[in-house]
C-alpha cells in the first residue's frame, strides 16, 4: 500500500463522522475454547493482521483543511498501543458486557492507526477478544475478511494495493460504458432504464421527512451499552423463512421488529414504525474483498404499528423486496463519497441529513458456516456491534457463524439504557414467529 495514500470519499466521510458520543468504530467479539498467551497473540497479529499496511498507518489531516486526508506510515508505531489485557472478577456475562461498555464508550487515538485490540481473561473460561477497528479504514463486510485473516487456514481480505481512484478510476469506468453504448443497442435501453431508477430512489430519499420522534430518538451521551442474544438456531429460522417464501434476514429482521415494539410499548408511549438506516454490501460476488468501503445505505420502515408476528413478517419481506429492486443502495453510496469529498461544514449537511431519516442501523453480515480456529484455539462465539451515525442512539447488528445467529445491541445509554431487555423482548419475538 502505497504511503502518503489520499482516503477514498466514502472512507473519509465515517472518519469525519466521529464524535466523542458516536465513536465510529465497528466492534466484535471472539470467544476462545482456552486461553490465549501474550506471546501467541503477539506473534499472531505481527504475521497476519500487520501484513495489512492500514494497520500501520495513520490518518493525517490535509494542513489547512482543504483536500483528502492521507494514510500515513505511523513513525511510532507499537503493538503496545493496540493490544489491550484485562482480567475480568468473575466469567460471568454481565461483567463481560459492563467492560465491553466502557471500551465501546471511548473515541480510539488519531496519532495511531485506528485500532485496538482488548483482551480479557475469564477465570476458569477462554480468552475473549474485542476487536474495535474504525469504519474508515473498512465496513463490516472487509473487517470480517480481516478478522478471518487472523485464523488457520484461511486467506481473508486482499492487502495488495487497491483499485484506482480519481480520476484514473473514473476515465476507465467512462471508456466501459461508451464502448458498451456503441457496441450493444439493448445496452443504452438498460442504462436509461437504471437511471430513472437512480433519480426515483434520490427523490424518495431527499423528499423522506424525519423518522418519528420516540424515546429512541434525542440528545446523545459520552456512554454506550452492549447487549447479545443468545446463539439463535438457524435452521428453525430459516424452516420458518420458507414457509412464507422469505429470508433468514426477514425472518430476523421481522423479530428485532417485534422486539423493538414490545420494548417501547413496555414504556407506555405510542408505537408508530420506526425507520432503519441498513447498510447493503455492494461488492461483485467471488474473489478476494479489499479493505475499504464499499457499501451503500437504504431506509427501511421496521413495521412496528403490525402487532400479529406473521403479518408483520409478510410486510417486512415485501418492503425489503421493494428496497432491493431500487437504486437506493448505489444513491446512498454515492452520497457518501460526495459528503466525504466536500468541506467539513457541508459535509456535517450530509451527516445529520442522513441520521434525521432514522432511528437505528440495522446491518446482516454472514459469517462462516465452518468452525475456525485462532492460535490453536477453536472460535466457539462470535458476535459483533455496528456504529451509530450523527444523532442515531441505536445499532442492531445480525450476525451467522456456524448454525446460528446471534443478534448485538449498541446503544446510547441515554436512549437505552436496558438493552438486555431489548434483547429479550427481541428473543421472544422470534420465539412466536417460529411458533407460527
């Protein structure tokens, strides 16, 4: 990776979005079946996860606050500075997620690369390992192929040098696309076609007026609280997924739905439909996933005003149906790349333009369906916890690793301040669905 390298648009907009009460860090857990010596791990992340140069380097701020910050090689680089060991009182759940708390609270150092690893040691249980790592050096779906670097046999994310960009990158892409036009008639057709979908999806999104305002909505705090489900089976949730022709993500997504109106109805105010900013993966299928981001963003109303399980799974499902044939997700990205190109002034716009239109972000990430295993030791959870952009107090985070989902809950502590009670009004409401 090439040093002094300019951050693409959409990079440098999550790493402006940062504030000291919606760090944009994106966080998992590893759990271990034993524990994990210092050594091992050292030894571990000098060879696989440092092969990666954005983990060496630094942001750097362009001086007088005009063009694109660079990646920079940090000259005082240290693991020392990452990887952080702590010793839990007892392996109970509950102190594992208060310490998860505070380190979910802090914003991670701009003098160093922006990542930090924390290790805590349970008594008589394995090593758990909290990977936070910020969302402008990779979304979600390029942190997983990170992380999966770090275990045996496998490759991960691509660390050779990136695609072009700029200008190159955009001539190249314009040269395709005319060539295409004057070779294939039926090609124009189809473009036309995808640009009046694009200019649909930019007007549904500019026109959309504010989420509803509810308890999840309002000032924000320095402090956030995690909460997770249980391991979630996934073959009763995708037995139930076929039975109304659906997805395991609608089967879930219905549940978190009928979590989040069993959680406000608990507080006594009225339930209306809450919005959801979701990130979709915009990476062709196949082959190696580069760091970076690469997604784009759409808005989903969670039907939480449907009180039966099964209709408001058959809503849910058509309106992802209908999101997934817009352009909504190539809108959203665009507009990510424009926030982060702009000035800071218009580009903070952007940010509260786009927390205005939700409540929460609600993202899926597949993991591996095959055990893995790390420094000899086999992975027997893992989990993670998306950020919150702007104003947004709640992330809800659907991951999949081996035969099971589970579910991750970050909040603004001011917002929600029991999301294990979230979590498990949300476990109730799949229990029904998978009743039905």
């Amino acid at each position: 990776m090439a040093i002094d390298d300019p951050l693409a648009g959409e990079d440098a907009a999550w790493l402006h979005m940062d504030r000291a009460s919606n760090p944009m860090v994106i966080t998992a857990l590893l759990e271990l079946d034993g524990v994990l010596s210092p050594a091992a791990l050292r030894e571990l992340l000098e060879h696989r996860l440092l092969r990666f140069d954005r983990f060496r380097e630094r942001v750097v701020e362009p001086p007088v606050g005009a063009g694109a910050p660079t990646w920079q090689r940090d000259p005082g680089f240290a693991l020392a500075h990452h990887v952080h060991h702590h010793v839990l009182a007892t392996g109970d759940e509950a102190a594992l997620r208060t310490a998860i708390d505070a380190v979910a609270s802090t914003v991670l150092d701009r003098t160093h690369p922006l990542w930090q690893l924390h290790v805590f040691d349970r008594p008589q249980r394995g090593t758990i390992v909290v990977a936070r790592i910020h969302h402008a050096i990779a979304d979600g779906f390029a942190l997983l192929a990170v992380l999966l670097a770090l275990c045996e046999g496998v490759d991960g994310a691509d660390s050779s040098e990136p695609p072009p960009r700029g200008w190159l990158a955009t001539t190249r892409a314009a040269v395709s696309r005319a060539a295409r036009r004057l070779t294939r008639p039926a090609f124009m057709l189809a473009d036309l076609g995808q640009g009046a979908r694009l200019l649909t999806s930019l007007a549904r999104l500019v026109l959309l007026p504010p989420d509803h305002r509810s308890v999840l909505r309002g000032p924000l705090g320095p402090h956030k609280r995690v909460a997770w489900t249980r391991p979630l089976a996934l073959a009763e949730i995708k037995a139930a997924g076929r039975r109304e022709h659906a997805t395991v993500n609608d089967v879930v997504m219905a549940a978190l739905a009928g979590g989040l109106r069993r959680y406000l109805l608990r507080g006594g105010t009225r339930v209306r439909d809450v919005r959801a900013m979701i990130p979709v993966n915009l990476r062709a299928p196949g082959g190696p996933v580069r760091l970076g981001n690469r997604f784009g963003l759409v808005v989903l109303a969670l039907p939480l005003e449907i009180g039966a399980a099964m209709p408001r799974l058959r809503e849910l499902k058509r309106r992802m149906d209908a999101l997934k044939r817009s352009g909504e997700a190539l809108v959203g990205m665009a507009l990510l790349s424009a926030m982060g190109l702009a000035p800071r002034g218009l580009e903070s716009l952007g940010v509260r333009f786009f927390s205005t239109k939700a409540s929460a972000v609600l993202t899926n990430v597949p993991g591996p369906r095959t055990p893995l295993r790390l420094a000899g030791h086999t992975l027997v959870r893992m989990l993670f916890w998306v950020p919150q952009s702007g104003d947004l107090g709640l992330g809800l985070s659907i991951f999949s690793y081996l035969d099971t989902v589970s579910i991750g809950v970050m909040a603004d502590a001011g917002r929600v301040p029991d999301p294990e009670r979230l979590v498990a009004d949300i476990e109730d409401a799949l229990a029904e669905l998978l009743e039905r």
